[in-house]
C-alpha cells in the first residue's frame, strides 16, 4: 500500500462492467478509489457517485503515472486484458482482471510470467465462485463429498441473447470467441473448480455458426463468432468434462445454467431453477442403498465481492481465489476447442 494512505489505493479501467467495480469499492471501507478510466467520458457520469474524490483519465498510462495506484481492475474488451494487465503491473500495481483471461493461452501465460517476475498479485474475476451457492458446493467437495470427482456437464445456454451485432463481443479480433469465451468461461471454470483443479490434456469440439452470422449478414453488421460451442476435455487425473454454450438456440428458458460434478461418492449441482440468475445448489448421494439428494441450504453466509477480496489479499499479502493458473486452464480448453472445431478433430492441449 502507498505510504501516504492506510486504503488500498485502487484503480478501475473500462467503466461498462466497471460499474460494478466502483461501486463494490465503494463499500469496501479499505479500498479507496483514486483513478477511474474510460475511454468515453460519457461512462464516467454513470460512475461518478461512487468515487466523487477519484480523477477521470481517457488514458490508462497516464492514470498509471500519475495515480500509482496499489491495485487496478480492468474492465475492457477482452483484447485489452493482457496488454493492459501487463502495463498496470509495470507500473507497479496489483491487478484484478476481468474474465476471460485474455484473448488466448499465449497472452495469459505473459500475465502471469510478468506477475510472477515482478512480485505482483494477479487474480481473475471468475466471479461466480463468489456466489454463496458455489462457495458452499466448493466446501463439501473440499470435505470429500464427492470421494473421486471423475466426470463434469456444464452448460449455459440461451433462448436468445446476443450481444449487439456490430459490437467487440461479436467480433473475434476483439473478443477471441462468442459465447465459449463469453459465458462458458463461467461455467467450465465452477466445473474445474468443483472437481480439484485438474489440467486439461485434449479438447474435442464443434462451434456453429448457424443463427448469430445469417442475422448480422441480413443486418449488415460485423459478427464472426460462433452462437453454439459444445467440447469434450480429458484431464490429466483421468477425469472427463462435456460442456454446451450458446447465445441463442431453441429451447424453453431464456437462460439454462447447469454445471453436475459427479464423484464416486456422489454429485454436487449449481444451477438456475428458474430462467434468471438466482442459483440452488445440490447434491446427489447414496446412503444405505438408497439414492438422497437435497438442497444445500448451508452457506458461509454473506460474502465479500470478488473486489473487496482482491482488497484484502493485498492488505493481508495472500493470494485471489482465482489464480493465473486457473485463468490458463479454462484459456487451454478455449483455444483447444476452436483449434478442434477448425480441424474436425481432437487436439492435445
Ligand atoms: N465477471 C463477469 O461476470 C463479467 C460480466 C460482464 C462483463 N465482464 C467482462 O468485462 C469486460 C468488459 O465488458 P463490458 O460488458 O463492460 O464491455 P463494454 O463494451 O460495455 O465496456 C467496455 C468499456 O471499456 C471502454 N474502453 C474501450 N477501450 C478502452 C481503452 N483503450 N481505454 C479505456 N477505456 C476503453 C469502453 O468505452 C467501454 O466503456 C469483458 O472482458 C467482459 O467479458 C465480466
């Protein structure tokens, strides 16, 4: 932390999802924003009532000059994570980014070889295990519930929910993917998580173009990345995972999420009973010959947000909940999966 000031002195850059950012600093009573970034300076009023003290900056590199903060968050078009990420640890913060990672697996092993070098804390905001749900399957998977977790499904899938077409989201030279890189980076990552971590060895897989590239065509707006992504992982533990993605396909909910790990012992699930985004978490056992399974209504209780966590293990010198090591594996399993997809076949990691 900066001599001058007991809070960590934060930084957000990119202020769409950033909102989200400063207003969780906002009420974190360690964290004290200091610079605020965008390109757009019409981004800045949306944000303003959260850091009324914090300078606006429409350059990240002079935000880092001048404010030198202790910990920058980075809320951009994925193609900007790497290369900004690797400025801000530079310069000498500490950087919580968004995911994905980065656009592949090459540029997110350069962040974490540069956090690595230069002593610098780089979390990934894979921020579905700040939910209470997942924290709480996480526990019991941690306690031995699943005994050998062998097998994953994990799937978000949507009725229709594109982003605009025209955008960065649609475009690979700035998003690196559709949907996969979007929301499957969610779910392969409460997958992975839930079943210990494991490393991916192959990817098999398919991304269509069937809705989203005919829509924008008819539109004249750019739009080059796939509506559907579906991939088979082995693991090095001998563990296997199935996932399905999409931003729009036929199907009775707007949104379908669905992540089952299952063990030898039993299964834990993270999904939405509904069509919005409030979570259950269960389990599936076996218990003197009888199948039980339930809701796991335990929880840790409230949480801090991925934000504020990043806070304290600053202030506390400990290592995010989500590393560059878990941000490497999900960005394997994405490119191994495009690489599958172009070559209409299975493809080592
Ligand atoms: N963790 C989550 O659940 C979650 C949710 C939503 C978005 N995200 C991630 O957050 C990132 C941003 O997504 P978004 O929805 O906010 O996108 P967005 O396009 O709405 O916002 C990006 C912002 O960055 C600004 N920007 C672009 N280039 C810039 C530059 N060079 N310097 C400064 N500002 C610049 C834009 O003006 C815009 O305000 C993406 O990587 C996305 O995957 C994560």
């Amino acid at each position: 932390m900066a001599k001058s000031s007991s809070k960590v002195r934060c930084a957000v850059i990119g202020l769409g999802m950033g909102w989200h950012h400063c207003k969780a600093f906002s009420e974190c009573p360690e964290a004290e924003i200091v610079g605020l970034v965008d390109l757009n300076a019409d981004q800045h009023n949306k944000v303003k009532e959260f850091a009324p003290n914090a300078t606006f900056y429409t350059d990240y590199k002079e935000m880092l000059k001048q404010e030198k903060p202790d910990l920058v968050t980075i809320a951009l078009p994925n193609f900007l994570h790497a290369k900004v990420a690797i400025d801000a640890m530079k310069a000498g913060a500490n950087v919580l980014g968004e995911k994905p990672m980065a656009l592949n697996t090459k540029e997110a092993i350069k962040m974490r070889d540069t956090a690595e070098k230069l002593g610098k804390k780089l979390g990934i905001n894979l921020s579905y295990r700040f939910t209470p749900q997942a924290r709480a399957l996480k526990d019991m998977a941690d306690q031995g519930f699943l005994g050998d977790p062998y097998h994953a499904f994990s799937k978000w899938t949507r009725l229709d929910g594109f982003p605009r077409f025209g955008g960065w989201f649609g475009q690979h030279e700035f998003s690196g993917g559709g949907p996969l890189i979007d929301l499957g980076v969610h779910r392969i990552d409460l997958a992975l998580w839930l079943m210990g971590s494991p490393s991916p060895v192959t990817v098999s897989g398919m991304a269509h173009k069937q809705i989203g590239v005919p829509r924008a065509k008819k539109q004249k707006l750019k739009f080059d990345v796939e509506d559907f992504a579906t991939g088979f992982v082995r693991f090095d533990n001998g563990a296997s995972l199935v996932f399905e993605i999409s931003w729009g396909n036929f199907q009775q909910k707007q949104e379908d999420m669905y992540t089952k790990v299952t063990g030898t012992k039993g299964a834990l699930i993270h999904h939405n009973p509904g069509d919005g985004y409030d979570f259950n978490a269960e389990y599936v056992t076996e218990e003197a010959g009888h199948v039980v399974h339930g809701e796991i209504s335990q929880t840790r209780g409230a949480l801090r947000s991925s934000y504020a966590e990043m806070v304290h293990c600053i202030i506390d010198d400990r290592p995010f909940l989500a590393s560059p090591e878990d941000g490497i594996h999900i960005q394997q399993i994405l490119d191994g999966l495009y690489k599958s997809a172009k070559l209409g076949r299975e493809v080592k990691v």
